[in-house]
C-alpha cells in the first residue's frame, strides 16, 4: 500500500480592499481618529486638489465643509487649477466655507491619506492658506512655502521676458492663460486681488 502525504492548504488572509488599494492607511487613520479632532482630508489628482473638512461620528464621519480647486473660478480664479497657487487659495476657501457654516474647532488635524507629502509642494501649500483663513492647523515652518512660490512669481518673470522676445512662443506657451483673460505677467498680482477676497 503506497501511502501519499497531501500538504496542508494554504490559508491566505485577504487585506481590506481599500489597503490593497493603497487608499488608506488603517493604522494612520486610527491615530487620526483617536485625537478626537476634526480631519482636514486632502486629496490631490493631477488636475485638481480637494480639500474636506470631516468630524467623526459613532454613526458614519460627516463632511462639515468642503471645497475643491476646480471650484476657484466661481470667486474669479483665472490661473491653473493643480499649482501652488490654486492649492493656497483652496485651503483659503475651505477655510470661507467653515467660517460661513459655522464651524468650529479647537483643532484641526491634517489627513493626507497615502499620500507623502513633499516640502514646497501643493498640500502645505493648502495647509498654509487653511492656516491663514483661521482653520486650526498646524503647519510646520520647515514645510512652509515662501511668498514668492506661493504667488507664482517665477512664473510670471519668465512669461514676462519670453513675451519680449518671442511673442509667437509667448502666446502658445500660455494660450490657457491669455484665453481665460489673464496675462501670465501678472499672476502675482492676480493672486493678491483672490486671496484678499477670500480672506477673513
């Protein structure tokens, strides 16, 4: 009698399907829940950055203010919609939104999902502008960006001196700029006038 030996079954235990994803951090998004603080979840795609300010609750998490970079040309944005500049100024208007709600915080805690973040990039960049439109959240000097980055001057100083030589080059280099009314020269200036109106 010939006897065969059958190795045991293999047991593979399945992840949560949004880990397998790479779309939460469980154990970061414990953590967050744990400080008991309102979440301001940040979310970016290559076209746009969203911004949510999300309170936790025994039932479900609820969406107390929200906003959306494509959103800015309802307040007169005529720039990009995926730079620093657009990403300031929709931490500004989340920051608008909670004020004309009413919401209110002692704390407000950054939840950047799986994302990693990178110094001078468009999350601090929103963190920033939630900061300065009077969200509580702390943002790091060490991750702040300068006025100059914030306000796109280099940007503007080379479409400046590119209109100079080439206009031709100038004017397909910037067409979306120039088709939506705003010359690139004077995106800091432009900057200025929104930020000014979706300030506290």
């Amino acid at each position: 009698m010939i006897m065969t030996s059958h190795s045991p079954k293999k047991v593979y235990l399945s992840r949560y399907r949004r880990k397998r994803e790479r779309r939460t951090d469980y154990r970061r998004r414990l953590r967050l829940l744990q400080s008991g603080a309102p979440r301001l979840v940040v979310r970016q795609s290559n076209r746009y950055i969203n911004a949510q300010l999300v309170v936790y609750g025994e039932d479900g998490d609820k969406t107390a203010a929200e906003f959306s970079s494509r959103n800015l040309s309802k307040f007169g944005w005529k720039g990009d919609e995926d730079n620093v500049a657009a990403a300031f100024l929709t931490g500004l208007a989340l920051a608008k939104v909670a004020r004309e709600s009413g919401f209110k915080a002692e704390m407000v805690v950054p939840d950047l999902g799986m994302h990693s973040p990178h110094k001078g990039g468009r999350v601090f960049a929103l963190l920033m502008g939630a900061s300065e439109g009077g969200l509580p959240v702390n943002v790091g000097e060490e991750a702040t960006l300068d006025e100059s980055a914030l306000r796109m001057e280099a940007l503007a100083k080379y479409a400046a001196e590119l209109k100079a030589a080439d206009q031709k080059a100038y004017a397909q280099r910037f067409s979306r700029y120039i088709s939506r009314g705003l010359e690139p020269e004077g995106l800091p200036a432009h900057f200025d006038e929104i930020r000014k109106s979706l300030g506290a």
